[in-house]
C-alpha cells in the first residue's frame, strides 16, 4: 500500500519567514495530494490540494507543489503568522470515483514566534 | 451547504465497556464516509470506509466495527473497549459525484479509556 513519509516533525521559523513541509509518497498511481492544517484539539482543515496533472498550485500564501517523477511533494508558507501555527498533514491517494483512501503523513508541529 | 456532525464530543469509557460513535452527514446525498483515529500526538489512521448503505471496509483488523444504517449516517462501534482505543476519533466526507474525492472533517469525539 501507500506510504507517505513527511518532514520535518517541528518546524519554528520567525514571523514573516518562509516554512516549507516536506512529503514524498510511494505509489507511482498517486494522484491526489491534500495538506490540512489542525490546531490544537480541532478537526483538520483542508488548506489546499493538488491533482497529478498539475505541477503547482497557489493560493494567497500558502504553494504546493509536486514532481510526480521524484514522487515529492511540498507546502510552501510565505509569510508566516503566528496563527500559522498548527500541525500540517500531507497525505496521498488515488482518486478511483469510489471511496479513496488518504494515506496520511505523520504531521508537522510548525510554530511561528513573534 | 455541507455539514457533519459527531456525537458526543466526549467521552470517558472504562475498559470492556461497549462503545458506540454517530456521525451524519447533512446536506449532501450519497457520500463517502470514513473513521479515522488519531492518537495523541500522531498521526490519522483511517479505520473504515463506506461507499454506500450497508458497505463497509475496514483497513486495520481491530475490536471496532462500524456500520452504515441510513445514506448519511456512519456508526463505530466496539463491544468492549481496550485501553488502546483511546483517542480522537475523526469521521470524514467526501462526495465522489463531484469529480472531487476531498475529504472534510466531522468535529471528532476525544475517546478516553480507564
């Protein structure tokens, strides 16, 4: 099955700094790339996505990209906020029409101080 | 709009209690559903997944079992907990039938076993 291996596990970067997450995945037939941010004690949030046929995908300060040959994929914050701060999963899957199933990495606890 | 709901938002079990988790699905007709645990500090693992009433696959052979009675209402359920079990418990859905398979996430129910 698939494995998905991110890093790094913490991240603290100064506000208004970049932080970049990594992920890599081990199904060539992945096709499907979420990242979700959850705070403390809540539910994950979609936070951006990106589909095999697309390389890059932006959306205000937040980037992903991908390079299906490597099979890596990052999330790219400019600007940091403190609110920012959150643990950040990447996750893969293969989009069937039926019921996918998101493999999920372990996290990244990214913290953004004043 | 779509909405998901999961009750109760906790719950403190002792060990070999029965345990049973509701999740619906408002606004939406024929998702996908999805059990994941996370425990503390870790990462999501998906438990089950649901294409449909009465379908139900599981991904990590366990004590839990889950059930779809109605199209947007998904259970979990265990006869007798482990103290294992505890964790967050996360339902999620996504709707197929829009060429889309992102998965959101129910508020989750904070498990604690004794």
């Amino acid at each position: 099955g698939e494995n998905v291996e991110q890093h790094p596990s913490t991240l603290s970067v100064q506000e208004g700094d970049s932080a970049v997450i990594k992920c890599t995945y081990s199904d060539s037939a992945s096709n499907y790339f979420p990242w979700y941010k959850q705070e403390l004690g809540k539910r994950p949030q979609l936070i951006i996505d990106i589909r095999s046929n697309v390389g890059e995908k932006k959306d205000q300060r937040i980037a992903v990209t991908l390079n299906k040959t490597a099979k890596h994929f990052s999330l790219h914050i400019t600007e940091t906020q403190p609110e920012d701060s959150a643990v950040y999963f990447c996750a893969a899957s293969i989009l069937t029409g039926g019921g996918n199933k998101l493999t999920f990495g372990t996290g990244t606890q990214l913290k953004v101080e004043l | 709009s779509q909405t998901i709901h999961q009750w109760p938002a906790t719950l403190v079990q002792p060990v070999g209690s029965p345990l049973s988790l509701e999740c619906t699905v408002e606004g939406t007709s024929n998702p996908n559903l999805y059990w994941y645990r996370q425990a503390a500090g870790r990462g999501l693992q998906l438990l089950f997944y649901s294409v449909g009433i009465g379908q139900i696959s599981s991904e990590v052979p366990q004590n839990l079992s889950a059930s779809r009675p109605q199209d947007r209402q998904f259970i979990l359920s265990s006869k007798k907990l482990l103290l294992s079990d505890s964790g967050f418990y996360l339902c999620a859905w996504s709707n197929p039938h829009l060429g889309t398979d992102t998965q959101y996430f129910g508020p989750g129910t904070r498990l604690t076993v004794l």
